[in-house]
C-alpha cells in the first residue's frame, strides 16, 4: 500500500484544503462567539453524515481558519484578541454541541499556541503571524506503546542547526488539517522542549487510520516522522510552561470539558426532540403523550440539572483560569486547577449519563440508524476516556482531606 492509498486525499490536495483563503481579522472576543455560532449551524446539519462515513471535516476547518477563530488567543502584543478562556471554553462548547468531532480539532491549537511565547520575540512575531494569516497547529506527541506517558521512543537528534527526528506518533488529533505539527523532546539536561514541524517537510506522513468506535472524524491516528529536519528557530522551551496547575497547561483540561458539555448538551436537546415528536405513551401512562409520563419527566430533570451544574462548574473554571493568568501566583493557579478538575469531572459525568439515559427515556425505535442517536454515546464514552476521572478525584480528595497539593506532572 502506498502512502497516496492510506492517505485521505493526495499529499498536494491535502496542503490546499489546510490553508485556504487569508484568514479574517475578528475584532472581538463576541464577533467571535457569533462567527462560530453562525458556522456551528451548518456543521450540525453535516454531522451525521460525516459519522456514519467518517468523512474528515476539511472544508469545516478551512472554514473555522478562514473564519479567523484559530487565532483568537493570539497576544494582543502581536496582533491577536488574546481571549479569555472563558470565551475558549464557550467556543469549544458550540462546536462541540454541532459536531464534537470538530469541537476537538482546535483543542491542542490553543493549548500549544502560548508556547510560543517562550521562546524569542522573533520567534514569537513569526509563529504569531502564521496563525493569524490563517495557520493553524496540530499535535503529535503521544505513542502507541505500553510506555509511561511522557516517554518516548522517538530517535531525536541535535545537528548542526537544528534538530532530526524518525518516530511513529498517535493520537494525532488534528494534525492531518494543520500547517504545524508539534511533538516534545527533551534537550542534553533533560528539559522538555516542544518541536513544531511543518506539515508539508520532507519525511512527514499523516495517516487517517483512527478507528475509535467515537470521535470518528477527529483523525487522531498515526503521524510518522522519517529524518525530518526542524531548525532551530522551530524548537521553543516547553518546560518554562511550568507545572500542571499552571493556566497553560489547565486550558487542555478545560477545553475537554467543554467538549463533553456540547456532546451532553446536544444528546439532551435530541432527546427532548425525539420524546416531543416520536414517541407514543406507555400502555400504563395515565396521559395521552409520553412527555406526560411522571418517569420521564422526573428522568429528563435529573439530567437537565446535571447538564446546568457542569455548565456553571465550566464557566466558574473558565473565570478562575482567567483570574489565575493575571495574578500569576500558586494560590491562585491551584485554585483554577481545583476548579477545572470540578468542571471536567461534572461534564463528562453529564455527557455519559444524558448519552446513555437518551434510550431508556425514548425507546427502541430510538436505537434505528437513521437517527444516529449513539453517535452521542459513542462520542461521550471515547472523549471521556481521554484522561482518568478516577485521578482527577484522587487529587481532589487527597487535597481536601490531606491537604497534599496534586505533583507538577498531574493532570488535574
């Protein structure tokens, strides 16, 4: 097999659908939040179809960039909106509700797009300019291996300007529609440095060889590395990103939230849909219409308020990240890292339990093809498994009870 036949389209047409047209220039974090509402309505009308065919979101993505919304946390230093993550968070939820697939491709974009403010002002005032004419980034730093995260088998080496690397990565989620597709390393004392290859160098091959049973068009499968070259100018230091509780690196778990409340939010709206306009009462059901049914009235509150406390526990996280960006100090950074482990744990729980008591609550007829009502389970149950909750409530509980902050390599 060659590498045009497991490639989504040829290498040259894949370059093009990336970049597109110039990206806009939003002039506002609200112009934003209408732009991706005004797109969010178009992708939901696609996303059944892209499920069921697995049909990667090129144009959608091209879309998004032209759109100007990859760059809305560029520095307002260097041009950008610099948004907040409040704004980031309800991005990601609107997008996620349409088509959470396409809610996650931008996650490791805005997570890794402050790193490059670690590095020299040159550096800064290029990548920055890059996202803003519409470039966006991808990621490719996790291994299929039974390794430790954080451990990698790659072969990286220094050369004379700059770096080499033969490697095969997975979870590459959304690097197949990025221009730059980082990885982390570590330099001669063990620091972590983060390496951002051009999509379109020598030796880098992209696969769509994601085959979860959900997220089925996030194509977060295989990137393969084979003696690429990244100057120097490409290599920025990761480890100045600082701890876990740090607000760079609580984004990550934010953004993940939010993907979890759209997907809980559009399988409880589906759900409501359905039982107001398909279903037929129960022989027992005292009322002429199933919405009437005490169970299901009782069933649909207790998701309802699962679903408004994770989006209160979302936004709350969102502000104490914020807050912690501009006071810069432990107390408040573990603040928003207890936060965000709240808001992660409530939207997932939300997601799990709407996507699952969706049939209980509608029926068989339900489960038929045509509505595709599981893509909400299977979205939900694979996205959540992203990072463990039951850690997320050991640190909690060990910080509360004990008093023991989580370690700088914990994902809280």
């Amino acid at each position: 097999m060659t590498e045009t036949d497991i490639l989504t389209d040829r290498p040259a047409t894949r370059q093009e659908r990336r970049r597109g047209a110039p990206a806009a220039r939003l002039r506002s974090e609200a112009e934003a939040i209408a732009e991706v509402t005004r797109l969010s309505a178009g992708f939901r009308a696609g996303a059944i179809a892209r499920d069921r065919g697995r049909l990667l979101p090129f144009d959608e993505v091209v879309a998004l960039k032209q759109a100007g919304l990859f760059a809305i946390t560029v520095p307002k230093a260097f041009g950008g909106l610099e948004a907040s993550a409040v704004t980031v968070a309800e991005v990601t939820r609107l997008l996620s509700a349409a088509d959470p697939s396409i809610g996650q491709i931008p996650q490791n974009h805005f997570c890794f797009l402050p790193v490059f403010s670690f590095g020299s002002p040159e550096q800064a005032q290029f990548f920055y300019g890059r996202v803003l004419a519409g470039d966006s980034i991808g990621n490719a730093h996790s291994e299929n291996t039974r390794k430790r995260a954080g451990v990698y088998e790659h072969d990286l080496r220094k050369v004379d300007g700059g770096w080499t690397v033969t490697g095969r990565k997975f979870y590459s989620t959304g690097a197949i529609f990025a221009d730059w597709i980082p990885f982390i390393g570590y330099d001669d004392q063990q620091r972590q440095l983060m390496l951002f290859v051009d999509a379109a160098a020598d030796g880098v091959t992209v696969l769509d060889d994601w085959t979860g049973m959900g997220q089925r068009t996030t194509a977060s499968g295989t990137t393969i590395f084979e003696k690429v070259f990244i100057p120097d100018a490409h290599v920025f230091p990761y480890y100045k990103a600082g701890d876990s509780s740090r607000p760079t690196r609580l984004l990550a778990a934010l953004i993940h939230s939010a993907i979890d409340l759209g997907i809980a939010e559009e399988a409880l709206s589906d759900a409501k849909h359905y039982i107001l306009n398909n279903n037929r009462p129960w022989i027992d059901n005292p009322h002429e219409e199933h919405a009437q049914e005490p169970f299901i009235i009782q069933k649909f509150g207790e998701l309802g308020f699962a679903v408004r406390s994770a989006q209160r526990l979302l936004r709350h996280a969102a502000q104490e990240i914020d807050r912690a960006r501009t006071q810069d100090d432990a107390e408040a950074a573990i603040g928003a890292g207890l936060a965000t482990a709240d808001a992660r744990i409530a939207c997932a729980q939300a997601a799990l339990a709407v996507a699952d008591q969706l049939f209980p609550l509608t029926g068989a007829r339900a489960t038929l093809e045509t509505y595709d009502l599981d893509r909400h389970w299977r979205n939900a149950r694979t996205h959540t498994l992203h990072d463990p909750l039951r850690w997320k409530l050991y640190h909690l509980g060990n910080y509360y009870l004990n008093g023991v902050e989580p370690g700088p390599r914990s994902l809280i």
